[in-house]
C-alpha cells in the first residue's frame, strides 16, 4: 500500500509519468470518477479534478465550480490514494508539487514552504480547511468503473499554527480514530483523523 500519510500531501502527486509507463493511465472520466471517491456526494459533480494525459503529464482532467479540488491516483504507485481538499490550500498544495518536480524532499519541502508562509509570500487559510482522503488496495480496484471495494476515509483538517493548548487536542493519538493534532504551531498544523493510531 502507497504511503498513506498523505501530508500534503505534496505528497499527494508527481507532476508527470515516465511515457513507457503511460499504459497505465485510466480515460479521463474513470480518472475523475476515481478521484472524487473522497469528497461528499454533494460535491463531487462541481469538484475540480487533477490526473493524467496521455503523455503521462499532470493536469487539469476538469475545471471545478465548487471549492474542493480533487488530486487523482498516481498509476505507477502501489495502492489506490486519492484526495480532495478545500480550494483555499490550492497555493500550499500546488506549491508542493512545484518543488516535487525540482526535486526537494519532505524537508526541503517544509522548510520552504515555511519561510515563504512566514514572509507572506505563500498564504495559507486563516480559517480551517479540509482535506478528505480515501485509499485501498489495487485488488480491491475496479479500472473499468473507477469503483474501490473496501477502502478507507482518512481526514486532515488544517488549521495553521494551532496548538494543543488552543485546540485541546493531544498531538498524538490515544484510542483508534480518534482526532489528533499534527505538526503543532507550525504552518503546517492540521487535526488528523483515520482508521490508525
């Protein structure tokens, strides 16, 4: 199973595919119908969608109307992972896809993203914003109708510099699936909620 802490998340997808992999890559609308398989049903049909061209090259499969933003399965990763988030993160998230295309690990990535928060440069919600996750296996994955038997819904919900004092959140969490606050004060604080300890 790909890796399911998904933070940020620009951990949520590579920018392009090498092109001997590309037969791979699923029609457009089993793409989108893959990727809004996390967000509520009443905002799937308005929910801009990422994923794949022909050419193996992340882009936009569909514009949105709505305020989520749903990223698609990456082919070439074990597992079926696919997210949807609040439009306000779009800067962060984006942001994190441009420096996973030049090449920065999760630290360069948080580190950067950090000071461009702190210098105003890259805005992040002031208000929560959510993120709606939902994963499996590839056995469990239907390619001719985009359906995932068996997955699971993992919940991220961030909140910028929020702490344990501010949320009464514990940062770690003590009972299976309960909310729990990650990345504390910092730009990156977000409540994570799943089916894992």
């Amino acid at each position: 199973m790909k890796h399911i802490l998904f933070i940020a998340i620009g951990l949520i997808a590579t920018p392009s595919i090498a092109q001997e992999e590309n037969q791979n890559i699923l029609p457009k609308e089993i793409q989108i119908k893959t990727a809004v398989l996390p967000a509520p049903e009443a905002d799937k049909a308005g929910a801009m969608v990422y994923g794949y061209n022909a050419s193996g090259e992340f882009v936009v499969l569909r514009e949105g109307s709505n305020n989520l933003v749903c990223i698609g399965d990456n082919p070439n990763k074990e597992g079926i992972n696919v997210s949807c988030y609040s439009a306000k993160l779009e800067p962060f998230m984006a942001r994190g896809r441009e420096l996973t295309a030049e090449g920065k690990d999760f630290k360069e990535k948080k580190e950067i993203r950090g000071a461009e928060v702190a210098s105003g440069k890259l805005r992040m919600p002031k208000e929560p914003s959510m993120t709606y996750i939902y994963y499996g296996k590839d056995e469990n994955y239907d390619k001719s109708t985009g359906e995932l038997k068996d997955g699971q819904f993992r919940y991220v919900i961030y909140t910028p510099f929020a702490t344990p004092e501010s949320t009464g959140l514990p940062i770690k969490p003590h009972a299976k699936g309960m909310p729990w606050l990650m990345d504390p004060g910092t730009h990156r604080a977000h409540i994570m909620i799943g089916p894992f300890n």
